[in-house]
C-alpha cells in the first residue's frame, strides 16, 4: 500500500514538473512573439510611405488583374 501511493505521489509530481515546463515554454513563446510584433512595427512605422507605395502598387496591380 505504501508503495502504491509513493508511486502515485511520484506520478502527479511529474505531471506537476511538465506542467511547469509548458508553462515556461508557453511564456516563452508569448515573449517571443510580442517582441516579433514590435520589431514589426518599428520597421512599419520606420517605412510607412514604403509599405504604402507597394500597397498601392499591389492593390493596383490586383483590380486590374481583376477587371481583365
């Protein structure tokens, strides 16, 4: 009997210890994927008349293609 539960203790400290590790994986990629959001929109606000140029040319590009 005290075997079983020392296993069954070792069972949910495992499952305590993965959790943990998800969850620091998971914020990690939250981090991750903020910091990519704001390298994106610094570059997007450095190049706005750029992005806004090809925007145009693309949306131009795309009606016309469009009608024909």
């Amino acid at each position: 009997m005290l075997e079983s539960s020392s296993a069954f203790t070792s069972v949910i400290t495992n499952i305590d210890i993965s959790r943990s590790i998800a969850n620091t994986i998971f914020n990690f990629i939250l981090i991750i994927r903020s910091v990519i959001i704001k390298i994106k929109w610094l570059f997007n606000e450095n190049n706005d008349s750029f992005l806004a140029s090809i925007q145009i040319q693309t949306t131009g590009k795309g009606l016309k293609h469009g009608m024909n």
